[in-house]
C-alpha cells in the first residue's frame, strides 16, 4: 500500500492541519507565557514543522507493525519504543535548533528548559494521534480493498453462472436435428444439405454469442425463424409459426438465446405430444421501460404429456434474476387451449 499522505490531497490536508496546529502553538506561547510573538511562532515552527517531517515516516512503521490476532505483544511494544525514540529525538533536535538560535535571550531559554515536561507529553500525543491515524488509514483501506476482491469474486460467479445458463442448448436438438439429416441424406440430399447449412448457421450463431449478454430482438427472431425451419423438416405441416411483432420493437434488447429454450419447450410439449397442427405465436410489445414478449401454443389435450424437468424454464428465470434481479419476469401456464409463457425484458 502507496503512503496514504505522500502526492495527491492527502499530502494538502496534512499541511493545511499542521499549520493550523503551528498557529495555535504560537498562540499559546504569546498571550499565556508572554513569549514575543515572532520568538513564538520560531518556537512554534521548529518544533512542529520537525515534528510534522518525522509524522510522515511514521507511515512506514505502521505499515510494518501491523498487530496480529496471534501475536500483539510484539508490534504494540516496537511502537512504544518508537514513539519513545522519536519524541526523544524530535526534543533533542529541536531544542538544539531553538538553543543556537535564541542563544541571547535568557528569558526565553529558561522557558525552553521549563517546558521540556509538557512538550513531550504534546509529543507523546502528536505520535499516538498520527500512529492512530494511520492505523484508521490502513484497516479502511484493508476492508475496502477486502470487499472490492469479494465483489470482484461475485461478479466472476455470475458471469460463469450467467455463460453456463446461457449455453445450456438442449443436445437432444443437435442430436435430433443430426438424426434427420442422416436420414436426409439418403431421400432428399438436396434437403439434406439445406439442414446442414441451417443447422451450421443457428449453431454459429448460439456459440458465438459469449462476448454479448443482450442482443437486439430482431436478431434473436432471426435465429429463432433458423430453429424452426430446422424441426419444420421433422414434422412438416404439424408445426406453423406466427410472427407478429411490430417493427417499434424490432431494435428493443433481450438476453440472447433466452428465447430457444421457450420454442425448444413449445416444440416439445406441443408439437412432438401431438397429432394435430400446432401454431407458435410470438408477439411483443413495448411498454413504457419494458418490452413484454409472449409466446403461445395450442396443444393436444388428449396426448399424453411427458413431464420434463423443467430445466428450460428454471434457466432462463436464473438467467433473469441474475441480470435484472427478479424471478417475477417470466410467467407462464395454460389458459383454455394454450399454454403461454409472458417475458417482461427492462429497457435502459
């Protein structure tokens, strides 16, 4: 740790606080010991502006002697004996200043000799002060330093959590989507091929989206409409999509990739469960600082429903409350013949 005093206004308030103090000194020696006031304020000088030099290099000794919960009998005593060296010696020069100096004016000198008592015990005060002072100095700036690291640890656990969220593609998708072209290949190569280009371009842009925590929503659309052209080849007809977001929220931000898990559910609890056309709606709005997305789906009330985990809905509430801090941001459930899930995403 650089000296708390030395460059910048450290160095402005310590002088401004010694000349305040050398001031009062000449003060006192002038109306209560009738000492001239131009001897007073040579007195008052020598022995603070001394006093004020060797203030700085008790910095060192304090940074050095820093007291353990282990072994505090050791330091407290080197400071003792410090502080007993340095009034010492801080009396010896400046009386020697003060006695070369003044050497013609006996009053004066009988004065400096009378005082010695009560100019170390304002010595012993000046160095208690300055060691606390610093003391106060070094443990703020410990504990500063101490929730700085712990913040800093914080936000790297959330920015791994936030990467893990984030790329938790459902391998069954890459899996599923690799399955049809194998199949592909053999019926309709030249689909096939197609599959590969779209598949390429949506997993191109999934992974390459770890440098970026929000994206524009027309560009997560976009991947999106890539996803569904991808499942469209495993079930045909059976699965339509609906796009009705207005351009006033084309350029609105969301977390990207939050919305493929809530298609990849659509999919697999509407589309996969059913016999039926399902149709995906997406629609969006902008509601003063929010942009409300909704996402529904009719589904097959007869099918029998094969119960997930959860996973997708569970990561991307994590998600939001790691970014935004609220878990109220996604809600979902069915009403009628659809099952609905509503984002609230904040602007700036």
């Amino acid at each position: 740790m650089k000296h708390p005093i030395l460059g910048g206004l450290g160095f402005v308030y310590y002088g401004f606080i010694w000349i305040l103090v050398i001031a009062a000194h000449a003060a006192v020696l002038h109306y209560n010991f009738s000492i001239p006031l131009a001897l007073a304020f040579q007195d008052s000088v020598t022995f603070n502006a001394l006093f004020a030099g060797f203030g700085l290099g008790f910095w060192y000794i304090v940074r050095f002697s820093i007291p353990e919960q282990s072994n505090m009998i050791r330091p407290v005593f080197s400071l003792i004996l410090t502080g007993l060296f340095s009034v010492g010696l801080w009396l010896f020069i400046s009386t020697s200043i003060m006695q070369v100096s003044v050497s013609s004016d006996s009053h004066y000198l009988l004065f400096l000799r009378d005082s010695q008592v009560w100019r170390i015990v304002s010595g012993s005060l000046y160095y208690a002060v300055i060691v606390l002072t610093y003391y106060l100095i070094y443990y703020n700036a410990n504990i500063q330093e101490q929730a700085t690291r712990q913040l800093q640890l914080a936000n790297a656990v959330k920015e791994a959590e936030l990467k893990m969220l984030k790329f938790q593609i459902n391998p069954h998708f890459i899996f599923n989507g690799l399955n049809s072209i194998s199949s592909l290949t053999l019926s309709n190569p030249q689909k096939a091929q197609q599959m590969i280009i779209k598949l390429s371009n949506f997993l191109r842009y999934s992974i390459g989206q770890d440098n970026k925590e929000t994206n524009r929503l027309e560009d997560e659309i976009k991947n999106i409409i890539l996803y569904l052209d991808i499942e469209k080849i495993r079930f045909g007809d059976r699965l339509k999509f609906n796009n009705h977001v207005g351009k006033d929220c084309q350029d609105c931000t969301i977390p990207n990739l939050i919305l493929q898990p809530l298609f990849e559910n659509a999919i697999k609890h509407g589309v996969q469960e059913s016999i039926e056309t399902i149709t995906i709606d997406l629609r969006a709005q902008r509601l003063a600082n929010l942009l409300q997305i909704e996402i529904s789906n009719n589904f097959d009330q007869e099918a029998v429903s094969h119960k997930g985990a959860g996973i997708g809905l569970e990561n991307i509430k994590q998600r939001l409350a790691l970014l935004y801090g609220s878990s109220e941001l996604l809600q979902y459930g069915k009403e009628e013949q659809l099952f609905k899930v509503t984002l609230e995403i904040p602007q700036s």
